[in-house]
C-alpha cells in the first residue's frame, strides 16, 4: 500500500513539474498595466506586445506561452510580431475580445456640420443627417494612400470607417449601378472618355475624385483617379489609364433593358462629398483632416453605445517563418488596411473559432511555402479577399498538409472584386473541406497546383458582380495534376452584369488531371466547363437547372496559337525536376 501511494506522489509531483516548466500564461486586458507581471488575471498587462516581450526572458525560453486576452478592445499601435515558437493567443474563459488594427472614435468628437460652404455642397437632403469629426483634434494624421484597387492588385488600403462592425464606404454616384461610357475622344487606348448623365456644378470644387468602374469587361474592375472633370462636356480625363483600357461603348443601361449582353464599359464616380447622401458613406478631407459620415442609423444620430473605428495599421498580426506551433484561439481581429493574419514560410499555424473582419484586404495570407497550418470553424466576412495560402513542394510532390476547414466564409470582396475570391490557394496537397461560401461579389475557390482536395463545399450566390466569372477556378497550366472536386453543392453562380455567363466549376485555359465527381449544381449559368486540357473527369454529379450548358467543353489545345505562356510553365516545372534549365528550349519558340 505505502509503494502505491509514493508511486501516486511520485506521479503528481512529476505533473506538477511538467505544467511549471512546459506552460506559462500571461494575462492581457486593456483595463491593465504594463508595469504588470501579468501572470495573473488579477494582475494583467495592458498590450500583447508587452506580453511578447516579457516572454523573451531566459525562464520561459522553452516553456509555450498562452497569451490569455481578457475582454475588450485591445487596440494595436503597430503590427503584432511573432517570431515565438510555441504562442498561444486566445480568449479568456471564450468571453468576447477584440483585436483591432484601429482606433476608436470618441462619441463626444462627432459633430453636426456647421461649415457654410461645406453644408452648400452636401445634398439637402443630407445635411442634418451628416456628422463631422476634426481629426487633428486626436490626434490622426496617418490616413494612408488612396490608390487604385480591383483586377488582382494589391494593396494597402487607405483609412476606413466601421460602425458598430459594419463597414461603411466612400461617398459615391450612382448609389446604385453604373453609367455608361458613351464616346472616346481619343480612342480606347486614350484616358478620356465621356459619361451619358449630369452632375451637378458642385463637382467643380471636389478635390480628390475618383472613378471605379468595369472599364473593358465583367471580368475586370479596377479603381483610377480623376485627373480633370467637366461637368459641362461631361468629358473626364484619367490620371492613368484603366485596367485593359475602355469598351468603345459601354452597355450597362441597355442590359438593365434586356438588350444587350455585351461587355464592359460602365462605371461610377468614387470619393464624392457632393454624393454624401444616404447612411452607410462617408468623406474625408484630407486637407482640413477632417471626416464627414452619415452613420447608418438612419438619422446620423449617434449613441453613447456605438462604436465607430477607423483603421490605421497595415497587418494586424504577422507570424515570422521562425515560428512554429503558433495558435490564435477564438476572438475577433478587424480593422486592418491589410492583412488580420500575415504568415510567411510557417509551419504548424493554426487559427481555430477565429472572426476575422473588416480587413482593407486579404483577410489571412499564407506565404512563402507554409507547411501543416489550419484554419478551422473560423467566421470571414466583409473583407477585400479571404484566405489566400501558398504550401507544399510541387517539383517533388511534397503535400503541405495544410487544411482550410468548417469555416464561414462571405462577403470577401468588400472593395473590389476581381482576384478577391473567397480562397485562392497554391503549391500541393490543400484539404479545402466542409466551408460555407456565399454572398460575394467575386468566386469562391480559385487554386493552382497539384493534389489538392475540395470536397463537402456549399457555395453559393458568389460571382454576384463580375461575369465570366467562376465559382471554382483553374487553369493556364498543363502540370496542375491530381485535384479532386467531390461531394461539393454549388449553385447561384449566375450572370448579373452584361459580359460573359458564370460557371459553377471552370477548368480554363487548358487545365488538365482534375477530377468532378459527385458534386450537385443547380442553378448556375453552366454547371462545369472544360477550356482544353487533358485528363479532366466529371463523374457521377448531379446537375440542374443550368442557364446554358450543364457541361460546356471549348476546342482549346486543338491548335498550338497562344500556348507560348502554357509551354513556359511546362519548362520551369521540367527544369526544377530535371535540374536542366535548358530543357524544352526549343519548345518555347513555338506560336
């Protein structure tokens, strides 16, 4: 009996040993001091930087750390950097935290417009609602860069306002829709262009406009200032020319009729005191510093109890390559110009029960070959793209064992829209599984690699602003072999602007080895479609209800015309295998 109970002292002591020596927790709340130790929730710090820091000492060295956030708002001064292995960061007891890359406004700083000229400007209906807030006065400065956006570019985005969680954006004209371009004075390569409505001689004392439109077709968007406006000629020169250039003729009025399915050309004008004219837009005057919002409650009265913030740094969190075994743990992160997440050549990442808001782009960003990270039963929504990840060896098939899986994913091309799908993911060996994706402007899934696996999906009324446009997309490579698309529901992927019909899956541009087995379509423009390639499989699906084709296959690949960028990839993915960089030269030279 005495052996059974030293051997049961023994064992105790021994775990007792094992949790002082493996875990250390520190305690964060912005009620706290960071003249804390912070080892006890009686005893917080104020920042998870401090906590970062305090982890360094020698004793915890290898010992994981648990940042354990208190509720609240912690408010970031700069990006959190973590270079730790070994980091858990989550919430205290699952309470409500939020980790925001902003700042808050305070109530008591929201003012009416008592400015003359300014309220001369406002539209009539607009000015008792509108609210003003002198930046200078808290000190704000920093509101970034207003650059162009849409088409696959990336950015950080410039300051932004949210209310209560919700984003509000740039004053613009049309609320809703576009106006269509209807002359080219110098010709579709030129940089002006003249519109088809009025505005009114107000707009002759905007300072900073811009204009956001599909300026050559759906499947392309882009942001351009406005060099010079004349709202007599209604002529608008551009300080640059847009993405592809201009449509001769734009065709937004005329599908709106059901008379026309072509192509591009139709716009909107952006960043517009004069349109400040409903809840939801706001204005800042980078020159007076100061901001101008009609909140969405819809009389622009603000409560004690709202929150409003306005971003201010680029990344929210960025995970070092020397980290490994890095957790964030269920809380929210918003109100970033860029990345909530930026993790470059991690391995063992994991984001589990995460919301992620509010971002000025990609929500989560995966570089430089991340190995055997997850990102579980996380909630994205009204970002400037999802989750994009890059894993895997491809020249030796090395799966990156990384998973995306049970998350929410919506509303991910908040600003912009081409290139902001849901997830975009290369390299080899994705597990893509069992996500709800829904209500975007943009696609769903776009990957480009080997091995990948889709399957359980629900996608739907995605591709809602662009046409030829994909919910699951890949292609412009003959080596991207060996991916799976199983068991996945898709439908709603239909046409809404003039251009091309959407697809549900597109295999583009010669895309071969992947296999369509046992999905359900319904309700899609076409169902699957094959441009070219080789291998491809479609097996077994349930298909209904499509616009045009349940399958559609084109005569890509019959022909060797444009296939010099196809022959190039197949040269570098030779060349890493064979270690031969003069392999398929000859090749490259065909047309």
């Amino acid at each position: 009996m005495l052996n059974a109970k030293l051997l049961l002292l023994i064992i105790t002591l021994n775990i007792q040993a094992r949790i002082s020596t493996c875990d250390v927790h520190m305690f964060v709340s912005p009620a706290g001091s960071d003249k804390n130790d912070g080892l006890s929730d009686r005893i917080p710090l104020k920042s998870i930087h401090q906590a970062l820091t305090n982890a360094k000492q020698t004793k915890y060295k290898n010992e994981t750390l648990y940042i354990e956030l208190m509720p609240g708002y912690h408010d970031l001064q700069k990006t959190l950097v973590i270079s730790r292995s070994n980091t858990i960061l989550r919430s205290y007891k699952q309470l409500e935290v939020h980790v925001t890359g902003g700042r808050q406004i305070p109530v008591t700083s929201i003012k009416h417009v008592t400015d003359k000229a300014i309220l001369s400007r406002l539209p009539a209906s607009a000015r008792q609602h509108v609210r003003v807030v002198n930046l200078r006065d808290l000190n704000i400065t920093n509101f970034g860069k207003m650059d162009k956006y849409g088409s696959n570019a990336r950015r950080s985005s410039p300051f932004e306002v949210f209310f209560n969680g919700q984003p509000l954006h740039l004053a613009r004209w049309p609320n809703d829709g576009y106006l269509d371009i209807v002359e080219l004075p110098d010709g579709k390569s030129g940089m002006r262009f003249r519109y088809n409505s009025t505005v009114p001689h107000s707009w002759q004392n905007e300072s900073d406009p811009w204009t956001y439109g599909y300026w050559y077709a759906g499947w392309t968007d882009g942001a351009v200032k406005v060099k010079s406006m004349n709202v007599n000629t209604k002529i608008i020169t551009l300080a640059e020319k847009p993405p592809h250039g201009f449509r001769s003729l734009g065709h937004w009025q005329a599908y709106q009729e059901g008379k026309s399915l072509q192509d591009g050309g139709y716009f909107r004008f952006i960043n517009i005191l004069s349109e400040l004219d409903q809840p939801g837009e706001y204005y800042l005057d980078r020159d007076s510093a100061k901001l101008y919002m009609w909140v969405p409650n819809h009389d622009g009265s603000v409560k004690s109890s709202d929150r409003i913030y306005i971003s201010m740094i680029n990344d929210c969190i960025d995970i070092y390559h020397s980290a490994t075994n890095v957790h964030l743990e269920d809380f929210t992160i918003e109100a970033c110009r860029r990345a909530a997440v930026f993790a470059r050549g991690v391995q063992k990442v994991k984001l589990y029960k995460m919301e992620i808001r509010n971002t000025g782009h990609i929500a989560l960003r995966f570089a430089w070959n991340s190995m055997k990270c997850e990102i579980l039963q996380c909630y994205i929504h009204d970002t400037c793209g999802g989750i994009n990840m890059n894993g895997g060896n491809r020249h030796d098939l090395e799966s990156s064992g990384n998973i995306i899986e049970n998350n929410e994913i919506v509303r991910t091309a908040r600003v912009g829209t081409a290139g902001n799908d849901a997830i975009i993911i290369s390299g080899d060996g994705h597990i893509v599984r069992n996500n709800h994706i829904y209500d975007s402007q943009a696609g769903a899934i776009n990957f480009a690699g080997n091995d990948f696996i889709f399957e359980y999906n629900l996608i739907h009324d995605v591709c809602k602003s662009l046409t030829s446009c994909n919910a699951i997309r890949t292609g412009y490579d003959w080596t991207y072999r060996g991916n799976i698309i199983r068991y996945n529901t898709i439908h709603h992927s239909l046409r809404q602007a003039p251009g091309g019909s959407n697809k549900a899956i597109y295999i583009d541009a010669q895309g071969s080895g992947t296999s369509i087995m046992y999905n359900i379509f319904y309700d899609n423009d076409v169902h699957v479609h094959i441009g070219g390639g080789r291998y491809n499989e479609i097996i077994n699906n349930v298909m209904y209800n499509a616009t045009y084709s349940s399958i559609g296959v084109d005569s890509r690949g019959t022909n060797h015309r444009g296939d010099s960028g196809l022959y190039n990839h197949l040269h570098v993915r030779m060349s890493f295998i064979t270690g031969d960089w003069t392999l398929f030269g000859p090749i490259l030279l065909l047309k």
